[in-house]
C-alpha cells in the first residue's frame, strides 16, 4: 500500500479522477489526508458517469451587461430540474489562514499570511500542470477578484470562483473543499438565487438544479452568501469576498421587513409546521388562522425572490395538506403538485441550500 492509500495518511495528496478517465472528463485533485481519498473511492457507485440534464447544452456561457461573463438558459427549465452537471477542472481544500493558523492576528502577521498564500499557490500550481493544456486555458480565463491582494493568480481564481463542497460526512470537518467547474463559475451572484448546487460523490461531479421556473434567454444566478442575512450582512459578506456591491432587487429595495423575512423565514416556516399536522390528532382540521399565516408568508417569500429555498418548499407541502384537513382537496392538491419531487431526495434535502 502506497502512503495516499493509506487512511492514516495525513499528508497532501494529488490525484487525477477518476481513474480509468471516462467519456466525462477528469478533476485535478488536491487532497489533505489519505482518508478523504478512501471515502471517495469506496463511494457506492463510484466512479459513475457524470447525470445528464434532459437536453444537451440548456445553458451557454455570454456577456453580461455589468457582470462580466454569465451563464444563460438555452430553452424554458422546469422547477426543480437538472440544468447541467460537470466534472470539476480542480477541487482543492479551502484553506483559511484564520482556521489552520487562528495564532495569526490581524496586523500583526500579514506577513505570515502572505507567505502561507504564497505556499498555497505552490500547490495549486502542481495541480495546474496536471491538466490539459485546453484546461489550463478555461482554468485562467476565468475572472479573478483578488488580483490586487497578496494572493497568485491561481489562488485568486479559486477563491473567486470556487464552490465549497462536502467530501466528508463529518461535518464537523475543518477539510471544506473548494470546486472550480467551467460552468459553474460563470454563474453570477444575487440574493434570489434560481440555482442550487450539490457535489456528487459517485460521479465526482457539480450539479446545478433549478430553484425556480426559468424562460430561455434567463440568466442563472446562485447565491454567494448567506440568504438568511439581512441587506447590510449580505454586502459585509460580499465585498470584501469578492468585490462587488449587490444590485439585485432584494437589495436595493431592502426594508426593515425584508430584512426581517430572510433571517427569520426558515424558523418561521417551521414554527407554522410544527402546529401542523404530525402533532395534531388524527382528523383534526389545521387551524385556519395557521393556515393563513402560512399563506401569508408564502405570499412573502415569492415577492422576496425565496421561493426557491427549501423551507418554501416544505411550506407548500404543509399548507397543501392544510387545506386538505379541512376538505378542501383541490386546494391542497394544488399546493402540493407544485413542490418539485427532486427537492427531497438529495444530500441537502435537510436545510436550506444558502
Ligand atoms: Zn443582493
């Protein structure tokens, strides 16, 4: 057995996935410790070829009025739907100097921060000469936001670009891995988001699916930050990450009332959920103020842009059997056909994807 065979391995390793490569392309790996690279391959399945969305191509890559480059939907898109998979062109941990170094204070050692940055890229770069030489080109045309801070140019881009992914089920792992994908770092920001993604194990690839019903010609955006933060956290968040001030609806029409719905949506559909149904007696109607409450917040959510969170979801499936409780089966019919069936089924199937 090899050392990066080796669970106990603690070392950083570098792989090219999979292996055998397939018709589906191959991910330049960096890997921190042996026992995330066994978990990987001995995922069930693995490794799978990488889904395929209903049509080829429902997305093509165009310039923006005020973004730089975007991602676009060729035709119209169901809710729910898968609009592309691809395999990463790189997957590296996400190292933060604050976490793997917390000694490191802010003035005081900027220094060490740069050098540690400077290392960083050393790795990235080894990983870089594994790829194709059509690669490398997708790979540097790709924007960089932190081309005037202490970080390379292929730091820069991986933090500009990157997605964070889960590799491990310990979440309470530090070993948060960052993906760059063709696609998926061409999808811009805003605060009402109409993609979600999740990382497959299986196929080693970035899936993207629809939030929201979306018309040919749309533009695909994802959220960068937390959508449970208010405005002003929004922006905290946002420009110094990546530098830009958000436009987007939510935020330049932002009230102490929006505010107040993203950080509170999610325990505010549950508070309502948990009055209906598991805790009620068998039979019971919901109680119809409940039920209008819950309509009012759906009502909110849609004119916030969250209807693609997944406690609207779960909203809808409530007020759905709601009105069944009461009788009135078309009504809740009609709220539970719109929940899209794809939602329950993933690995974020249990929160919120912000
Ligand atoms: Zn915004």
């Amino acid at each position: 057995m090899s050392d990066d065979e080796d669970p106990d391995f603690e070392g950083l390793i570098f792989v090219t996935v999979p292996q055998p490569a397939d018709d589906d392309g191959t991910t330049e790996w960096l890997i921190r410790g042996g026992r995330t690279k066994s978990n990987i391959f001995h995922t069930p399945g693995y490794p799978a070829p990488v889904p395929k969305a209903r049509l080829p191509n429902m997305v093509i890559v165009k310039e923006t009025a005020e973004m730089g480059m975007g991602l676009f939907a060729t035709c119209d898109i169901k809710r729910g739907e898968l609009v592309f998979a691809e395999r990463p062109l790189l997957v590296s941990p996400c190292f933060i100097p604050e976490q793997d170094f917390p000694h490191l204070t802010d003035e005081a050692d900027e220094r060490e921060r740069q050098l540690f940055r400077a290392e960083f890229e050393s790795y990235l770069k080894l990983a870089f000469q594994g790829m194709s030489f059509e690669k490398q080109e997708a790979f540097m045309s790709l924007s960089n936001c932190k081309s005037k801070d202490s970080f390379g140019p292929l730091l820069g881009i991986f933090s500009s670009n990157g997605y964070q992914i889960d590799l491990d089920d310990d979440s309470e792992s530090l070993d948060k891995y960052g993906a760059i994908g063709e696609l998926a770092a061409r999808i811009n920001h805003s605060c009402r988001p109409n993609v979600r993604q999740e990382f497959d194990r299986a196929s080693f690839s970035l899936r993207f699916y629809t939030k929201k019903d979306i018309k040919a010609g749309d533009e695909l955006f994802y959220c960068y930050c937390n959508i449970r933060g208010t405005a002003a956290e929004r922006q905290a968040f946002l420009n110094p990450s990546y530098g830009f001030v958000c436009v987007c609806p939510s935020c330049v029409n932002a009230t102490l009332a929006s505010d107040e719905l993203h950080s509170g949506f999610a325990s505010e559909a549950s508070r309502l959920g948990d009055l209906f149904p598991e805790n009620k007696r068998e039979k019971e109607a919901v109680d119809r103020t409940v039920l209008e409450s819950m309509i009012e917040l759906e009502k909110r959510m849609i004119e916030e842009g969250l209807e693609g969170e997944f406690s609207f979801d779960q909203l809808l499936l409530i007020i759905g059997m709601g009105y069944k409780s009461l009788g009135m089966l078309a009504e809740g019919e009609s709220y539970t056909k719109r929940c899209p069936k794809t939602r329950f089924d993933g690995p974020e199937a249990s929160e919120d994807d912000a």
